[in-house]
C-alpha cells in the first residue's frame, strides 16, 4: 500500500503547483469521521444526560423547589450516559421484539409500553402515556388545517359525475334511437 500512496505523490509533485499531495490525505480523514460517527451514535447528548441528572438529584436534594445545587463527577455523568443507553438499548429491542410477535415491521408507542412491561418497569406506562396524549395534543394544535383539504376534494370528486359516467349515458340514449 505504500507503494500506491507514493506513486500519486509523485505524479501530483511533477505537475507543479497545482495540487501537491491531496490524494493521501483524503483517504485517511473519512475513515476516521466514519469511526467518529458510529462512536457518537452509540453516545447520548453528553449536555441533555448532564441536564436531566442535574435536575432530577436538585429536586430530590432540595425537594420540589429544585433550589440546591448539585455538583456530578465526570465519572458518574459517564455511568449516568451509559445506563441510560443501555436501558434505551435494551427497551428498544424488547419492543421490536413485540413489534414481530405481532407480525409488523414498525414499532408503535403501544410496543414500548408491551415492552416496558416486560421488563419490568410497569411504573412509567402511565405517565408516558400522559405525556404522549399531551404532546399528541400540543402538537395537533400546531397542525395546519391543510390536512382537511383533501378530504374536501375527495368530496367534491364523489358529488361530480365522472366524465365515463357522461358518455355511457350518452351511449345509452344513442342505443336507445336504434
């Protein structure tokens, strides 16, 4: 492989000024973005974990005015990041896992709320089903009313006779002549 990267240098170093060595240098840099990229995948939001830890150990310190502050070890924000991948990881499969019982390809919020039962954290159904009716609710109201539109075409398409229809009352007046 050396050889390879040499020649291309070479070659780039007898035309002139025009590009000295960028051929080598392009090969390495997206092997390491794409090495990046699967690791950040697998990673949380290192800024919304810190976050929610934040908030959640103030309102247990401090009650529910959330006044104390509370200082989190990079190591145990760490722990925090992965436990929670973790659990995302495995709730995900458990839910994919009852997404195919019922013969379907696509996870729905009821397969997570399966599946949270299944591995044992029945306590938060309830008050995710909460937040999802809230937020189906918020967000309904944020819809256009585009959506209705092409209901009232299909209405309007129903009520016109359909131009087939036309002829073959045409077809059948003639029919009628003979």
């Amino acid at each position: 492989m050396a050889g390879v990267t040499k020649e291309p240098q070479a070659a780039s170093q007898g035309e002139g000024s025009k590009s000295p060595a960028p051929a080598p240098a392009p090969a390495p840099a997206p092997a390491a973005a794409a090495a990046m990229t699967e690791a950040e995948v697998e990673e949380l939001p290192k800024t919304i974990v810190r976050r929610l830890v934040k908030d959640k150990l103030a309102q247990i310190a401090g009650g529910d005015e959330g006044g104390a502050d509370v200082i989190v070890n990079k190591d145990a924000m760490a722990a925090f990041a992965e436990s929670a991948r973790i659990f995302i990881h495995y709730l995900s499969a458990t839910a994919n896992d009852v997404c195919k019982e019922a013969k379907r390809q696509t996870i729905n919020a009821e397969d997570v709320f399966k599946a949270l039962d299944e591995i044992e954290f029945a306590e938060f159904v309830e008050p995710l089903r909460t937040s999802l009716e809230e937020f189906r609710n918020k967000n309904a109201a944020r819809k256009p009313p585009t959506v209705k539109k092409p209901a009232e075409k299909k209405r309007k398409l129903d009520k016109e006779v359909p131009p087939e229809d036309q002829n073959n009352a045409a077809d059948d007046a003639k029919e009628d002549e003979d």
